[in-house]
C-alpha cells in the first residue's frame, strides 16, 4: 500500500468509494485512490495511473452490456 502521493509526496491519502464511471464497483476493483493534498488519483497498490484500467473496465462493462442486450433480444 502506497503511503505518500507519487505526485506531490502528500501523506494525506484517501480510498475513493464511488466515481461516475465505475459506481462503488469500480473504485473497489481498481483500489483508487485520491492525495488530499493535490487532488491526484491513483492505484493506491502501485503508485501508478489508474487510466489503463479504467479504460479496460469500461470495454468489459460495455461488451458484458451489449452482450446481455443481443441476448435478451433472441
């Protein structure tokens, strides 16, 4: 677990509970996190981006989406 902000070496780190593109689901998975401090988000694991994986979280969503959508048409 990361304890200071890879941005600004903030100590002031908070776990994010909900965003707009994941819910609470989301965040949980991904273990974002947000320094006080500056504002900045990230894997609160590695210290890293958490871009990459929101945007694979957001192909899954939408393909389990439209999938459940092609299967509820047939």
């Amino acid at each position: 677990m990361i304890t200071n902000c890879p941005s600004c070496n903030g100590t002031s780190l908070k776990k994010v509970k909900y965003t707009w593109w994941g819910g609470i689901v989301g965040p949980a998975i991904i273990n974002v996190t947000k320094c006080e401090e500056c504002g900045e988000t990230f894997n609160g694991n590695s210290g890293k981006s958490n871009t990459p994986a929101i945007v694979i979280f957001f192909i899954v969503a939408i393909g389990i989406g439209v999938l459940l959508g092609v299967l509820s048409t047939s």
